[in-house]
C-alpha cells in the first residue's frame, strides 16, 4: 500500500499566530537554479541560425530602466494548446535567449529572477510568423534585498571579483558565488559588505545558522546599515530569538524610519514576545510607509487587533491582506481565522442559539496559523472547531465509516479516470516558481489477498507530452487512503473520535489517527534509489454525520525520512455515480500534496474525473497501457 508527499507547519506563537515569516516576510525572490543549463554566455549567430528552420522566440529580458538584466532569468515556455510546459531556458550576459523548434499554437511566456516579480506574456504561433520577438520588462519586488548598495569599503581592486559575486547571487548559482566570496575574504575577511553577501548567500541555502553568524559579523562592521540590521533581525526571527530581534530592528528603524520591511519585521517582533499595542503601531507604520507593497502587513496588525479583543478591526485588516493577496498559500488559514473571529464576535452579542447542523457552535480556540505557510498546517497543529456539548459515538463511527470503505474495495476491482497533474516547485514563501501541468490516463486495481493485506496496482498513460513526471517524481496510492478506516486495517492506527464538526456545510464527525509504533508499516512506503523505507502517518478525516462517508482526509509524516522531512497530503472525495451497476462510492476528486524532498519545496495536485468501472465478471476489460506496470510502492527519484 503506498502514499505520497507532504509539508507539515512550525508550532505557532498564539492562538491566531499568523503566517509571518513565510506570508509576509517576501525578502528573498526565488529563481529556478540554472544548472545544466546555459549560463554567462552571450549569444552568437550559430545560436540564431538554429531558428532558421522552424518556428521560435527571441527574448529580450530588461528591466524597469529598459537595460538588459543585470542577473540571470528563467524563461518558461508553456505549450497551452497541446497542455502541459513545453521547457525552460536561462539568458545569457545580455539579458537575451532564443527558444527554438516550436510547433503552431498558443503559449504561456513566463519570465522569473531573483530579486523581480515573475513577468507573463501570451503569445499565439500562426502559419504567418516564424520567429517572434519578445521584449519582456521586469519589475522589481519591493520587498526583495538591494544586493547593489552602495558600499565604498570594498578596496577598488577588488570590485570585479565582487561583481561577478554580485552576478552569481542574483542568477542563484550560489557554488560560484561562494567561490568568489572566498577569493575577496581572504583579503577583506571583516569587510562589513562581504559579510553580509555571505549571510544573503547562506539565507538563501536555508542555512540560518551561518546567515546569522555572517550578519552579526556585518552589523558589527557597519552597526547603522538598515539592509544589514534588517535582515539580521528577520534570521533572528527564524532563529527563535525574539529578543534579539527586538533590539536588532529597533536599531533598524532608528537607522531608516521609512523601512517599511523593518517596521513590518518588527512588529512581528513584538508579537512574539506578545507586547501588541507595540505591534500595531508596528504595522499601522509599516503600512504607512509601504502602502500597497506592505500588504503582509496587514497579518501583523490583524494579530495584534485580535490578541487585544478588537475583533472587527481585525477582521478588516485580514480581510484587506486577502483582497491585495488572494492567492497567499496562507489564504485557508487566515479564512479559518477570520471565521473564528466572527464566530467569537457573535457570541460575545448574546447571539449562541444552535438553528442547523450547519449553525453548529464552535467551542475550540480559534486555529493558529503556522509560522511558515509555505503549506498547509500539520494536522496537530490546527485543530478544528467542534460542537459544544455533543458526544461522539465513537465507535458506531468507526464501525460504519468501515462498512463503507469495505463496500468500496468490494466493488471496486479495476477501475479508469482521466487524471490532471500540477506539479509546482514552490519559494520560502510558498509562492510557484516552477509550473509543469500532465494528463493521463489512468487505471487502479484494489485486491486484497489476506486480511489487512492489501495490494494496488496502478497505470499511467501519457495523454501529451513525455510519459516521465516532473522532477521525476512519482507520487500515488491516493485511492488506498480511506483503507485506513478498513475493518481489516484500522487496528493498525490509534483512533480518536474528536467530535462533531462541519466540511462544506455538511455536518462532520472528525476522527484523529495516529499509525500505532510496535507495528511495521504495512501501509505507506517511500522509495528513494534502490532503498525502500516504512511512511508512518497520522491525519486527520471529516465523515458525514448523515452516512459516514469519507469527504476529506489530511496525513503528516509521523517522523521525517531520508531527504524527505515533511509530507503533507489532503485528499477530498465526492460521490461517483457507476450507471452500469447501478452503484455510488465515494472516491478521490482530487488530491493535494505538500512536500520537501532534497530541500526543495513543492505542491502537486492531482484531479481525478470520468470515473468508468470494470467488473470481476465482466467481459470488458481495462486494456492495460503499454507503459511499465506501477508497484505498489511510491517511486522517488531525487
């Protein structure tokens, strides 16, 4: 039986700690590394004659002053008419690249570098047009780190070597930029600008540790440098050290009044050590300062109005982080929160009365948000409100909820779907830099050869594009999920019945498990290589009140893997209706996975639809696809 890949969330600060450090803190601009690819090279007419033959771009990357990048891009070309990213190419030294050998139809043009908001531009191929030009104009992010300061401590015999520092860093070749680091250290090894490139270059590689160690190192070089104080202060918030940070950022915002980003870092300061008339005035300056590019703000100030009892300003200010971000991976969270808020404010109007199932009272405190919302919280980190007052039937539900998966695995033997895979490799923030879209066709079998013994088989079938996954990555068993809740197979997990909620307006029993340790995992595995190691999971499930059907389950990792420290899944099921045998099951409609895998972020979605059915007895059989047979077991190529 296998699973998938998933991010569990950092503990949080309070009841509704917001997702600062990853939602609102957009220090540090992600690019797609370009290894394996061209990399400082300026292109010659042998590179432009390969156009000559067939259809192409011609991209010329610049930035806002209309000068070609002063770093390297990624150009992503997405293949909208035949579904699915087409590939991917870096620029060279001038800020250009040709992308040839294309076929008629419409693309996607996406254009990303470290330090600038990611540019799209839609272009269509007609029989009229062989190569088209593209001038494609970068912004840059506001909230991104001026790598150019101005410096004069640098000697000027050095300033080349610092430069191509300069262009490594900003192109995300980090190897080289160490290396010519190093070469202008052993010089200047006090020098306050090298350290803090060196502490820019270790935040990057998630290396907090050396980062803060680095920065310090600068701060004391150069004490009244914004920039250095800044992002001092944010890796002591990663660190755990609130106070430090305190003192670091006060320092900042005494240095540059008009730092949004340090008012904002403070604020969050203040939050953690749970001083919030402070935290507001925080964030009310940084808002202030930073008008629309300081809407992260806006989380700050909502914790600080809500931890203070002013719930309907609190609600705005979330409300207003929502509308100028609306596709912040945290948006589910500050939703929950929001809602919450409204719940409280209610109540605290005498208004308590229980209408409708869907009316239900929600006695638990609001759900925190984690401190990095590049996913979703882990399942023991937010725990959903449930009804006051009403006891859960344990074990009916248990007893039920196992009638209905068995009644799935019975009538189900082989089945097809068509299925849509998004595969996104994500920044420290949780936003997209990456986007690869699959289709396949895909068949399942379910068999179960002994008691709690269960086997899956299942095929892909590449609709277009090539038959390998994105980052060569396989992921599946999303069906065999609910088996958790099989008669034969739930006594291998510790479950809780927490009580009655609510899922979409349908009320919900939400039942906790927890795989037991003695046993060995007979459920998930994790393959990486050649060695094969045991997922224990833990999760979470929402079952109908009405028929004890599965709507939704989340899973964590229950310890972290080789290379793989967290897997987060969320699985929702809807009903499926077989005309043939004239049968409903509830089966997957999609599935989200949220994982870290060779410290590398992604989310990939999996959607599921036209279901069809094949019978044990019937003569119709599902042809099997010409691809190699899938194992029971997840494939992790790294």
């Amino acid at each position: 039986m296998d699973h998938s890949l998933r991010p569990s969330s950092s503990e949080s600060y309070s009841w509704l700690r917001l997702a600062f450090a990853a939602a609102s803190v957009l220090f540090l601009s992600a690019a797609l590394s370009a290894q394996g690819n061209q990399i400082g090279l300026r292109m010659n007419e042998v590179q432009r004659s390969q156009c000559d033959s067939g259809l192409g771009f011609d991209v010329k990357v610049t930035d806002e002053k209309k000068k070609p990048l002063d770093r390297q891009a990624v150009v992503k070309y997405i293949d909208q008419t035949r579904v699915g990213i087409t590939g991917w190419q870096t620029t060279a030294d001038d800020g250009q690249t040709l992308i040839c050998n294309l076929q008629f139809g419409n693309y996607d043009i996406e254009v990303s570098a470290l330090g600038y908001l990611t540019a799209h531009q839609q272009v269509q191929f007609t029989p009229t047009l062989q190569t088209v030009n593209l001038d494609i104009f970068m912004h840059k992010d506001p909230a991104a780190v001026d790598l150019d300061a101005a410096n004069e401590t640098v000697p000027p015999n050095l300033r080349k070597d610092v430069k191509r520092a300069l262009y490594s860093l900003k192109s995300a070749d980090y190897k080289n930029a160490q290396k010519q680091l190093d070469k202008v250290a052993r010089t200047i090894p006090n020098n306050p600008q090298i350290n803090f490139l060196y502490g820019f270059l270790f935040l990057q590689q998630n290396d907090a540790a050396k980062a803060e160690t680095y920065l310090a190192k600068a701060e004391a070089g150069d004490p009244h440098r914004e920039q250095t104080l800044t992002l001092l202060g944010r890796v002591q918030l990663m660190q755990k050290h609130p106070e430090d940070a305190v003192k670091t950022l006060e320092q900042a915002v005494l240095a540059n009044a008009q730092s949004w980003m340090a008012h904002n870092l403070l604020g969050d300061a203040y939050l953690q050590q749970k001083d919030f008339e402070k935290a507001r005035q925080q964030a009310e300056l940084a808002i202030q300062e930073g008008k629309s590019a300081a809407n992260s703000a806006q989380l700050v100030l909502g914790q600080a109005l809500a931890d203070v009892g002013r719930d309907q300003e609190a609600i705005l200010a979330l409300k207003t982080f929502l509308q100028g971000d609306p596709n912040n991976p945290a948006k589910p969270q500050v939703e929950s929160v929001i809602s919450e808020l409204e719940k409280r404010d209610t109540s605290l109007t005498g208004i308590t009365e229980i209408k409708t199932e869907s009316d239900l009272a929600l006695t638990a405190a609001p759900p925190s948000l984690p401190e990095s919302a590049w996913g979703p919280p882990g399942v023991d980190d937010v725990t959903p409100g449930v009804a006051a007052g009403v006891a859960c039937p344990a074990q009916d539900v248990l007893n039920a909820s196992g009638e209905r998966v068995k009644e799935m695995v019975d009538n189900i033997t082989r089945f097809a779907a068509i299925e849509d895979l998004l595969h996104e490799q994500l920044d420290q923030t949780g936003h997209p830099i990456t986007k690869e879209t699959r289709k396949f066709d895909y068949v399942a079998s379910i068999t179960e050869s002994q008691p709690g013994v269960f086997a899956t088989d299942e095929y892909r079938n590449v609709r277009y594009g090539t038959a390998d996954l994105p980052d060569h990555i396989v992921t599946r068993g999303f069906v065999t999920l609910a088996l958790i809740f099989h008669p034969d197979m739930r006594d291998n997990f510790e479950m809780t019945c927490e009580g009655l909620g609510e899922w979409h307006g349908q009320a919900t029993w939400l039942v906790h498990f927890r795989q037991r340790d003695h046993n060995n995992s007979q459920f998930a595995d994790y393959t990486l290589g050649a060695q094969t190691y045991p997922m224990k999971l833990k999760g979470r499930a929402w079952l109908t009140v009405k028929d004890f059907e599965i709507v939704r389950i989340e899973s964590d990792l229950e310890s972290p893997l080789p290379r793989l420290p967290i897997q987060h899944q969320i699985a929702e099921y809807g009903p499926v209706h077989f005309a043939s045998k004239n049968l409903d099951l509830w089966l997957p409609t999609n599935v989200d996975l949220y994982f870290e895998l060779n410290r590398q972020r992604y989310h990939r979605r999996h959607s599921f639809e036209h279901y069809m059915l094949f019978s044990v007895n019937s003569d119709e059989k599902a042809t099997p696809p010409t691809t190699k047979k899938a194992s029971s077991k997840p494939v992790t190529n790294p």
